[in-house]
C-alpha cells in the first residue's frame, strides 16, 4: 500500500483492545438508572461512538439521562481502565518502525485524554506519538471530522496527500473523508470488513503490520 508520512490512529479497537473495562463500565453505569442490558454483544456498539451518543440510541435516553449514565460509567472507568486494556499484536512493533522511519505518528480519539493516557503509559506506548488529539469530558458527542482537522493543524499539514487516518469504525473512515484524507480500515478490529468498506475506507488492514506492506 502507499506509504504516508503523516499516520493518525483511532485507540479503541485500533491500538488497543479496551473492551474488557468499556464493558464492564457500561454494566456499572445502567442500574442507578433502572436499566440492564440481557444482550451482551449490544456492548459492541460502545467501542468507537461517544458514549452520550451510544447510551441514547441503545436505550432511548434523554439528554440529562445519558449524561449521568456517561458520568456513571467514567466514575468506574478512571479507576480500572488502565488494568483492563491491553494492545492488539503487533501495535508496538508498528509504532516503533514507524518512528524508526521518520513518520508522524498521532492518536485521534473520542476518549478523553487523561484516560487514553492513562493506558497508553501503562501499556509504555505513550513516548511513540508525537500527539494526541482527543475530545474533552465536556464535550457530550465528538465529531471525528473535526479532531482530525485539529490533528493536521497541529502537525501543520499542508499537503493532505501525505497523511492517513487509521480506525477500525466507520466513524474514523467518514471522519478522515471529511478532513480530505486517505483512510485504512483496521478490520482485525470491531468494525466489519462490510462496514468499513461501505463507509469509503482507502485501505483495508487484515492486521496492524499491513500498513508497512
């Protein structure tokens, strides 16, 4: 595939596999609102959309109750994300080579900084980005378009042809169509090869290391 010298990463479900302590915040969130969830693999919906957003299309909040069911879910997230996360194999490797080469290399996600953080430093990945660009705990949904469009700002992009948005939902593929730039669909990933497609993906990875093909 082309090689880039700009790659910009989803976290969730591209870097790393975070599902264990989503999940379980999810669980922890839904009884101080009188709601459960008897089908687990509706959790899924939870990697890649902002929580405010994925709390009301499963279960037909309002505003003020997906708020507090986000603040409910982040009151265990803070503790046991980093303890429940953990990379996808090969990631290390990759972000290494990458930097070994000269590339920029950045994270582009809706998960609020201090926890991506959080388990990037547990993880010892935190040192390979040169950036991360992320929304804020106020912010009650993210549009990817524009946090990648603060992430090529910030490298100061001028030519979009040199830079890729790397994620595994269609929310990063459209959010990278968005900003004008090229996209890899991480289908190793909890996006389906269907979905990524349909949503306009450049590239499809079967794994992380495909993109140094």
């Amino acid at each position: 595939m082309k090689q880039y010298d700009i790659y910009l990463f989803d976290f969730d479900g591209t870097l790393c596999d975070t599902t264990k302590g989503i999940y379980n915040s999810v669980l922890y969130s839904l009884p101080f609102y009188g709601l459960e969830e008897k089908d687990p693999s509706r959790l899924a919906y939870f990697v890649g959309p902002p929580l405010f957003d994925s709390y009301k299309t499963l279960y037909g909040v309002d505003d003020e109750t997906a708020n507090g069911l986000v603040a409910r879910y982040r009151e265990r997230y803070r503790v046991k994300a980093a303890e429940e996360s953990e990379l996808y194999p090969g990631v290390r490797d990759l972000l290494t080579e990458l930097r070994r080469r000269g590339k920029t290399v950045g994270v582009v996600s809706a998960k609020p900084e201090p926890f991506l953080r959080a388990i990037a430093e547990r993880l010892e990945i935190l040192p390979l980005f040169d950036d991360i660009v992320t929304a804020s705990f106020a912010n009650i949904s993210s549009d990817k378009t524009t946090l990648i469009t603060t992430a090529l700002e910030r490298f100061g992009v001028t030519d979009k042809s040199r830079a890729l948005m790397i994620g595994d939902r269609r929310y990063d593929i459209e959010g990278a169509a968005g900003a004008g730039i090229d996209s890899a669909g991480a289908v190793y990933g909890f996006g389906t090869e269907e979905e990524l497609t349909a949503a306009g993906a450049t590239w499809l990875l079967q794994r992380p290391d495909d993109l140094l093909a």
